[in-house]
C-alpha cells in the first residue's frame, strides 16, 4: 500500500535503489528551470505536484509527474503550459538517453553512430561509409536549439514514433539526431565527399527548421538495414491463380516493410461466373479480399502501425453492390472485409446517367475485359456497345440507386473513396493511363499485373529438378511523399526556394536508386518512370495568419498563388536534374516533351473563377522542358500528413479545422491547440461550417497545378440528403478533381464551443 505523507517526509528512490529525502526546495529550482523563472508557474506546477507525492517514489516517475502536471494544465486559454511540460520532457529524454542537460551539454555524435551500429539498427556500411572527421563535422552541426521549436505533443510524437531505441528499454536517438539521420541517408552515396556533406547540411536544415517533411516509412527505414521508402504502393490483379498469388505476396512484402497498399481489383470476375470447362462458378471477388484482408492484417508495417489497403472496383462491376457494402457495420461476416477500405471507379457516363435518371448495365469484367482499360469517349462507346451485345451476361439498375448507396455508405461509414477516371486520364500528363489511386486518394500511377504465367520442370546434369517460370513483368506504382510546410515556405527568399527544393528534389532522387525494393515489379517501374509525391500542409494555418478564411473569395487567390509558387520551383529543379543527369526513360512519349505543364490541362482553364494572372516566367521554363526534360514523371501530390503535421505542429494537409483544441491520450496526456490561435482564432473556420462547394472550389484550383492528385475530403454537420452527397460528388468532377477521399460526419464534440461567435 502506498503511504500518503507530507513532502517534507517523502523519501525518493534514485536510479541505483538508493533513497534520499525529497527535497521540496531542490524540486522547486528545477520546476523553476522549465518555467523559465516565471514564479506564478512554478508555484503553480509545484503546489499541484505535491498532491500527487508518495513515500519511496521512484525518481523518474516524480519527474514524469512533473511532465503529466503541466501537460493537463495546457488550454486554450493557457497555451503557455505546452512550453513548460515540453521543457521537462526534454530533459527527460536528454537525461534518460545520455545523462546530458538538455540546454548545457553537447553530445559527441560518434557516441550515437557507434551504438546505432553496434545495436543493429543503423547500417553499417552507410556509418563507415563516412571518415570519424566527416562524423565529427555532422554532430557539430546539429542544432540542439531546435528542439525547442516542437510544441509538447510534437515532440513526444516524434520520440514514440520515428526515434530509434539501442535497447528494449532505452532511446538511442534525440529529435535531432532523427533528422541527421534523415539527412545523411539520400547523399551517403553521393561520390564527391565535399559536395556530400554540403548536401546533407542543407537537408538537415531543412528538415529540422521544418520546412519540408517527410512521410513515415522514410522516417522509419532510413540508413537502417532496411531501406524501403515507399508510402503508396499501387497494383492489379488479374482474374487468374497466379496473379491473385502473386499479389498476395506483394502485398505482405510492402506491408511488412512499411508500405501503403491499394490494389485495382477491377479485373476479378464476378460472383457466378463460369470457372473452367466443368461447370464450375467463381465466389466473386470478395472471397479473394477476404484474402488479403488477413495477409496485410498478419504483416503489420515495421511494427509501428497496423497495415492498410484500399481495393478499387469500377461502378459496372456486376458485384458492385456487394463491394459498396464490404464495410458496413451491419451484414454476414462472409459478406464483410471491414479491415480494408474501398473506392469506386466513376466515369462521365455514370453521371450523367444519375442526372437523366437513367439505368446503368452491370457486367462479369471477364466478358468486357477492355472496359478496365478505357476512358472517356471511348469507354462510352465500348460500354454502350456491350450494352446491346446479347451474347454476355449482364444487369440493368437505376444510376440513382447505385448513387444513393454509395451515399449512403459515405455517410455511415466515411467510406467509399471516388476515382474519378476520365478526369485523372483528361489531365493525365504522363505517358500511360491511370485507372485507380492509393490509400489516401493522392496517388495516381500507372500499373497493370504481370502477365503469361507459364511453368515448366527442367533437371540439371544431377537429375534435380526446378521449376522455371514465364513471366512478363508488369508494373507495380511507388510513390515517395514528402511535403511543404507552407508557413516556412512564405518566409525563404527566392534564392532559398531554389536551393530548398532543389536539394529535396536530389535526396528524392537519389532514393529511387539506393532504396530497398521488396518486389522486382516495383523497382522496375520505379527506376523507369522515377516518379514522386511532393505536397503541402499548414494550408489552413497558414491561411488564417494571413487573415483568411476557407470561404472568403481571398481564399481563391492565395491558393491559386502558393500552388503556382511551389510547383514552378519545383519543375525548375526537375529540369535542372535533368540536365545533370538526364530525363526519365519515358519522357519523349509523355506530354512534358511538348513542353506541356499540368495547368495546360486543367479542365476549367476557361473558367475566371479559377485562373489568376501568372507571376513566374512560365513559357521560358516550358521551353527548358522540351528542349532538356524532367528528371521525374510526377511531381505532385497532397497527401493528408496527420503524423508529420502533428510533429511540426502544423494544420493537417490541406483540410480546414475541426477543433480548436483536442486531448490525445497515451504515455502522457497530449493536448493539441491549433497553431497561431491566439492570432488566428477569428480566422479559422470549423470545416463544418464551410459548404462544400467551396472545399471543391479551392480542390480544383490546387489540381490546376498538380500533376497526380489530392486527399480531397467533404465535411458535413447532416448527412441524411443523399441529394447532397451526390450533388457534391458530381460538382467535384464537374470542376477536374480527380478524387475524393473520406465524408467526415459531425460527431459529438466536434465543433468548438464558442466557434462561432469567435469567427463573427
């Protein structure tokens, strides 16, 4: 039983098993420390500590109290406690990792290196790749200081999620060390040493000062042993055995090292349909998500978070119906792959069909295999052609039946994601078509399934016996995410962009080469088309530090003009790439080699609404790209950067607000406040009271620069209107939006208190 008793009698356990008096005067001083000398908080962190004292309490459980004390004390009204409880934590971690003062003392970098490698976790060839001067050189570079510019979930986020451990039980990295390491791995390589170590300077710079961030796996995978960088991880599978099998194997390869997955189901046959010569008819689709449900629930990513897919299916699926539901709460089990999340393939006809209240025809994919590979005119007129063909099976429904379910299970379940195909294709700049998306709707690459699996015995001269395969490569799509953080970006100078986005771009690519690639099919399509994923987050901070709100006509303009920003320094870069070292392998078929930018085919570049006067010299940069090319494919993507946004404490993508305040519980009680609320408070508005229509509003001027897509999602306080969720749906297409991502209904405690009133 523990005993309660009064400070003065408290004895505290030291590391060693040692008891000594707890001294009230000694806690005081260096509460005071993290306080930064202000009395009212130390007296008040100090009285409110002592209620919470026992006898024989273990040393770093009272300062863990400390650190709990001040975080339950964080509020909207008193955000300076996130300062106090991020103080405390840093010298926890600062003292528990290395038995260091977080503010005095240095730490020799080549003590972390050597323990990382000793450890098993850092590579070994990357650490000796580097002289001990060269190592010497990077830890004196590292800027502790920096630590300070996380808020207190921030900073504990990072420490949980991406900061290495030597041991079960003990850290091996400090923030700053995370970002170094992030920095050194994409240059280790590079052959002229000094340029190397300039490279990595200027990475880590930007990296620790929060200007660009990175996505999870290349958090988590960089110079270790595993060097896996993709977040999306895009394929198909075919309608036979072998690519069913080979993609479930894929998919527990990408998943175990820390991929996003999403896989084109398109081309399964329906359930009923004819299999093989004896009568025989297929369980439909379903049965083989079932399957791999359970491969990426077994294969989780690197042990930091659970795997995750998204199947894509199109709305001519005979099955559809039962694909819409395969994540309702309700239903048979064997009817449920509720592990998954699903996206539906929408095309021009589909809607206008809705709009006429027309009928659709279903069909088995196996008779109408060209429909997967079709878009626009020619999907209508092929799928119109198989609606009169007598001689292959198919269903009629109404259009606003199939609608209105998948309002419906938008509204109930957050899901189905819309691929919308003629307006990705319509827009598409690169040189083959793209039928599906990733888990996060941002992603859209080409891919397609290896093809003619044949198998034959041969013996060698011992009689042994091996299996030979026949197999044509297909292509599986990888994407690496990175993002800006547009609050920083507002600030560099011109000459800083360039530099900034040209070392990003480099890092980038020299990741295509030197990362790990579990499947063949990836690294193949990798190399070839080299493409990337860079997007944006803080859109909605830093909107509002401008004085801004999601609905103003404002909103337009600047959002019209940080996307020209960016994505003009960053096709600057690739050209320059480029020219350094050459275009990607399919550039000459592609629409850039007629000096072709993505706003060139932006869908509503007739529409005043949606165009600004140009500020950079785009025709000279158009003409570069003819003449010398790009170094990457794709450019561009805005994926919803929920983990990465929360370490730099930065609005979430580009989705507006929907609290001001939240608390997350884990290790310690994590009180998040929105960036800039003091400043910013009358600007941000809740994104349930914006109208969707203005969501698709700015979505459509941030696709007119983007060469891949956006995570697009729809807020609603109700969603009983079908009407509503469909009439948007449409709206969205109508404006070249290539996606959607999730319908996020109001819950409870959702919107603030006092919102409102505050934005008047």
């Amino acid at each position: 039983m523990i005993e309660k008793i009064q400070g003065k009698d408290h004895l505290v356990q030291k590391k060693d098993g040692r008891l000594e008096k707890y001294s009230p005067t000694k806690m005081k001083k260096a509460i005071n420390r993290q306080t930064n000398n202000k009395e009212y908080m130390t007296n008040t962190l100090f009285e409110a500590l002592n209620i919470k004292l026992y006898n024989k309490i273990k040393v770093e459980k009272l300062w863990d109290e400390v650190i709990e004390t001040a975080a339950n004390m964080i509020s909207e009204l008193q955000p300076g406690w996130d300062e106090v409880a991020k103080n405390a934590y840093l010298q926890k971690i600062y003292k528990e990792t290395y038995n260091i003062h977080a503010d005095i003392d240095k730490l020799n970098y080549m003590t972390v290196i050597k323990k990382g490698v000793t450890a098993g976790v850092y590579s070994r060839e990357i650490a000796e790749s580097f002289t001990e001067e060269e190592i010497h050189e990077l830890g004196d570079y590292i800027k502790k200081e920096r630590d300070k510019d996380f808020t207190f979930v921030g900073l504990v986020s990072m420490m949980e999620k991406y900061s290495f451990n030597a041991s079960q039980t003990k850290k091996l990295e400090l923030p700053q060390h995370v970002y170094m390491r992030l920095a050194i791995f994409p240059f280790w390589k590079e052959e002229n040493k000094s340029e190397r170590l300039s490279l990595i300077k200027q990475r880590y710079d930007d990296l620790s000062t929060h200007v660009f961030t990175e996505a999870t796996p290349k958090m988590i995978n960089s110079m270790t042993n595993n060097t896996q960088m993709a977040s999306c991880v895009l394929s198909t599978v075919d309608d036979n055995i072998e690519s069913i099998s080979q993609t479930d194997t894929n998919i527990a390869l990408f998943s175990k090292y820390g991929g996003g997955l999403a896989i084109d189901a398109s081309y399964l046959r329906c359930s009923g349909s004819p299999v093989g010569k004896m009568g025989g008819k297929s369980t439909g689709p379903i049965q083989f998500i079932k399957k791999f449900e359970s491969t990426v629930g077994a294969f989780d990513q690197m042990g930091k978070r659970k795997g995750a897919c998204v199947v894509t299916f199109p709305f001519w699926h005979m099955d559809v119906k039962d694909l819409i539901m395969l994540k309702d709460a309700g239903g048979a089990e064997n009817k449920r792959a509720r592990g998954f999340v699903y996206a539906i393939k929408w095309y021009k006809l589909l809607s206008q069909r809705i709009k006429s209240n027309e009928d659709i025809t279903l069909f088995d994919p196996k008779d109408v295999l060209d429909l997967n590979e079709l878009w626009g005119d020619n999907f209508t007129k092929q799928y119109e052609f198989y609606e009169n063909k007598t001689s292959i099976r198919k269903k009629r429904i109404s259009a606003r039946e199939l609608a209105f379910l998948i309002a419906k299970v938008r509204s109930e379940t957050g899901n189905v994601y819309i691929t919308f195909v003629d307006n990705i294709n319509n827009q598409r700049i690169g040189e083959s078509p793209v039928f599906n998306s990733n888990l996060c709707q941002e992603i859209v690459l080409p891919n397609y399934p290896a093809e003619n699996f044949k198998s034959k015995l041969q013996f060698d001269f011992n009689g042994k016996a091996t299996t030979k395969s026949d197999v044509q490569t297909g292509e599986i799509a990888l994407c690496n995410l990175s993002s800006v953080n547009l609050s920083k970006w507002r600030k560099l100078t011109n000459e800083q962009k360039r530099i900034s986005v040209y070392n990003l771009l480099r890092a980038s690519d020299n990741l295509i080469d030197i990362q790990f690639y579990p499947v063949k099919d990836g690294e193949l399509s990798n190399k070839r088309r080299r493409p990337i994923a860079i997007g944006i987050n803080n859109y909605a901070n830093d909107m509002a530090s401008q004085g801004i709100k999601f609905s103003d006509v404002k909103a337009l303009k600047y959002t019209h003009e940080v996307m020209e920003d960016i994505t003009y320094y960053i096709l600057e870069g690739s050209n320059i790439l480029a020219q350094e070292r050459g275009h990607y392998n399919y550039f000459k078929d592609s629409k850039w080699a007629d000096g072709i930018v993505p706003m060139d085919l932006y869908l509503m570049k007739d529409d005043e609404k949606y165009n600004f006067k140009l500020k950079h010299n785009w025709n000279k940069l158009k003409k570069n790209i003819k003449e010398t090319g790009v170094r990457f494919s794709y450019h561009f993507a805005i994926a919803p950067t929920a983990t990465s946004g929360l370490i730099i404490n930065s609005t979430e993508g580009i989705d507006p607000v929907r609290k001001l305040f939240t608390m997350k519980e884990g290790t310690y009680t994590l009180p998040q406040i929105v960036p800039n609320l003091r400043t910013n408070r009358m600007f941000y508005e809740n994104a349930f009271d914006i109208d969707t229509n203005v969501i698709n509003d700015l979505a459509s001027i941030r696709q007119k620069f983007l060469d891949q897509a956006q995570s697009v999602s729809h807020f609603y306080k109700i969603t009983d209107s079908a009407y509503k969720i469909i009439s948007d749906i449409l709206d969205a297409e109508k404006k070249g939006i290539k996606t959607l991502y999730y319908l996020h209904p109001l819950k409870a405690g959702d919107v603030d208190s006092g919102c409102e009133s505050c934005s008047s």
